[in-house]
C-alpha cells in the first residue's frame, strides 16, 4: 500500500510539476484574449462579430495544424525514454521545414482569397466583411509563426521544462495587450488602426515570442538541415502524422466551422454572444489542455521505457486532476459570469444571450475533459485512428442534428454535451481494455 501511495504521489507531482504551468500560462493567454476582444468589443458590433469570426476560425486552423506538434511531442517523448537525444534534434529540424512551408502557404493563400472566402462562405457584408477582411489579411500571419512557437513548446515539454513556457508566455501576452491597445486606439502619437490593430499587435508579440523561445531551446535541439533523405523523411512524417491531422481537422476545422456557419445565419446576436460564449468557455478548458498535454508526454515516455503499468497510472490520475479543477473553475465562472460578460461586451442583447446559455455552455465541457484525456491517452499508444473513427462519426452526426434542429444557442450547447458524452463514454472503454491487455 506504501508502496502504490508513493507511486500515486510520485505521478500527481509529475503532472502537476508539467501540466500547472501551462494551465497557467494558458490561462493568462485567455484572459489577455478577452481583454483583446473587448477592446473590439467596444469599437462596434460589426468589428466584434467579424473579427470574433475570424480569429476563431484562423485559432481553429491552427489548432489543425498543431498536430504537427503532437506529433513531435509523441515521438520525442517516446525517444527521450530511449535516451536518443540525436533523434529528437532531427524530428524538430524535419518539422520546422514541414511547419513552416504550410503556414506560409496559407498566408498567402489567405490574402489572395480574403473576401471570396468570408462573403460566399460565410455569408458576411458591408461592414463586418470590412472589418473581417482587414483583420484576417494581417492575422493570417500568425499561423506560421504559432505553427513554429507550438514546435519550440513541445521541445520544454519533452525535457520537462515548462516553467520557461509559463514565463514567456505571460511576459509575451502582456506586450500584446499593450500593443494591441496602443494600435487600436492610437495611443503614443501612433493613429487608431481599430480592428487591424489588434491584429497588428498579435503579429508582433508573436514575433518576439519565437525570438525568445528559440533563444531559450537553442541548447535543447540543434536545426541542422543536412538530414539523409531529407525529402523521404519528410514525406514519411507526412503519412505517419494524417490520422493526427485528420482528428484535429475534424473537430477544429469541419465541427468548428460548421457550427459558426450554423450560428451566423441565426443572427449576428447570436453569432456575437457565441464568439463571447467560447471566450469564457476556452478559460475552463485549459486545465483540459494542460492536463492532456502532459499525458500526451508522459505515457509516450512510459511507454518508450516499457513502464506500461505507469502509463496507465498517468492516464487515470490526470482524468481525476484535471476534472477537480474544472469543479473549481466552474463554480468560480458561474459566479463571475456577468462581470466577465459584460466586461467583453455592452451590448445589451449579446449579454443577456450569453448569460442564459453559459451554465449549459459550461457543464457541456465536463464529458469533454475526460475525452480529451482518453484521446491523448490512446494516441500515444498508437490508437489514433480509432479515435479518429469514433469523434468523426459521433462529431458528425451531431452537427447534422445541430443542422436540423438549431433555432437558438441554448439547444447548440445540449446537443454538443450529448456528443461530448457519447465519445468519452467510448474511448474510454477502449483504453481500458487497451492498458489492461498491455499489463498482462
């Protein structure tokens, strides 16, 4: 019993030691967000809902792309528990190339097709397609730079360092809120570029954010660009990371996009109070984040080593760590909720929106904290693809209902709760019968 109790300890102060300062660096991120987002809030509500548009759906691209990073965090993980430390070094340079190449080209892309893909996609005009298209011509930019800073934060995370994640990450957010309210406003002798300020200030804080993490990790991996069969490797990283890509596509491109095309067409109150909705909603999920990252890691490690019967402890103890902490940040949200609201948004239809539908917004993320963890969980034990298979079919057959049934917010977030719950109830299942076969 001494024994396991020393075991139980041990783990909880891994993820915590790992998981802790990303919550909290995350979570300072989202509070600088907010504070972004009610500096447009207060221009108009055309920059709001368009911009809200935008900066959801480019995060949510990201997000997809961010496999990329997964990817190198499973694999490093899993060579650091082999002590090849040469390995590791190659698969950053080899996902530098791939990360940097594809954020460029969308950058690009995006610039060429701003308005064709806002107005005939999703349906904006007059002013909120202005206000939308100024802003995403500039914040495209950030999906390069993102897709790099996400690589660099795997590399703390492999190597336990996550502290340096913390510390960067709240020392960048806030130059960026401070730009941002400079740009905006035109403080300092500079004009008031209003919504593309903020996108202004984003790109910049971004900038110096990868100037310091490379500084940072330069004694961590080596860029060498001389790899054997530079091409082939690149190619085989390709293939090995599509079930990764294909999930995060999934659930940040095709459900996410999906449902703000649903919601934009109700009304721009809607589309308003949801943008807001997913503000508070991204601040009760970080210790999912943080939690899932650091399973992410550390099971691949434990299962790099052999240690299968503390891969499965990992798994269990960061479903119970991570879903203690969403209890106190609910009740702490539910509590708060309108000075948070109102203090992203004045405008009296939106706040009364978002306040009847945050409870249910909110209690929707519970099943949605221990499938993260489960998911996370399995890919790390090569269970990808039937991830994939299960929250596409499940994610798919709810946004077709959504499709069908939506006529207000309050039944998107029941619906999405239904969905969250039918996919958990599953993996978890599979990784218990997976982790279980493995011990014996």
């Amino acid at each position: 019993m001494n024994c396991i109790s020393k075991e139980r300890k041990s783990c909880i102060t891994e993820l915590n030691k790992m998981a802790l300062p990303l919550i909290a660096g995350s979570i300072t991120s989202i509070l600088m967000g907010i504070i972004d987002q009610a500096f447009i809030g207060h221009i108009s509500l055309e920059a709001y809902a368009g911009v809200g548009l935008v900066y959801s759906c480019i995060n949510s691209l990201v997000g997809v792309l961010g496999a990329f990073s997964i990817v190198f965090n499973i694999c490093c993980s899993n060579l650091k528990g082999r002590n090849d430390l040469k390995g590791i070094s190659e698969e950053f340079s080899l996902l530098l190339i791939l990360c940097g190449g594809i954020g460029f080209g969308l950058f690009i892309l995006f610039n060429i097709f701003c308005n064709p893909i806002l107005h005939k996609g999703f349906g904006l005009t007059g002013k909120t397609l202005q206000e939308a298209s100024e802003y995403l011509r500039i914040f495209s930019f950030s999906i390069p730079l993102n897709l790099v800073i996400f690589l660099y934060s795997s590399v703390f995370k492999i190597f336990k360092k996550t502290n340096h994640i913390f510390a960067t990450t709240l020392f960048i957010n806030i130059l960026g809120v401070c730009l941002d309210y400079i740009l905006i406003y035109g403080k300092l002798g500079l004009p008031a570029f209003g919504a593309k300020g903020a996108a202004l200030g984003s790109i910049l804080s971004l900038i110096v954010y990868l100037g310091i993490y490379s500084y940072t990790a330069r004694h961590l991996v080596q860029i060498d660009l001389r790899i054997p069969q530079i091409l082939k490797k690149i190619k085989d990283k390709i293939r090995f990371s599509i079930p990764f890509l294909a999930q995060e596509f999934m659930e940040d491109i095709l459900f996410v996009v999906g449902l703000n095309m649903i919601v934009a067409r109700i009304g721009t109150v809607e589309l308003s109070a949801y943008n807001l909705i997913l503000q508070i909603i991204s601040i009760i999920q970080m210790p999912m984040f943080g939690y899932s990252t650091a399973t992410v890691s550390l099971v691949s490690e434990a299962f790099g080593n052999g240690s299968h019967k503390k891969a499965k402890q990992v798994k269990n103890t960061a479903t119970l760590l991570s879903l203690s902490c969403f209890a106190l940040m609910f009740l702490v949200l539910i509590n708060c909720d309108s000075y948070i609201i109102t203090f992203i948004s004045d405008e009296a239809e939106v706040v009364s929106l978002a306040q009847f539908c945050l409870p249910a917004s909110l209690l929707a993320q519970l099943f949605n904290y221990g499938l993260n963890i489960e998911k996370s969980a399995l890919q790390s034990i090569n269970e990808s693809r039937y991830t994939l298979h299960v929250t596409f079919t499940i994610n798919m057959i709810i946004l077709c209902l959504c499709g069908v049934l939506i006529k207000n917010l309050l039944m998107l977030y029941v619906l999405l709760g239904i969905g969250y719950a039918a996919v958990y109830l599953i993996l978890y299942q599979r990784s218990r019968r997976r982790l279980n076969a493995d011990l014996r």
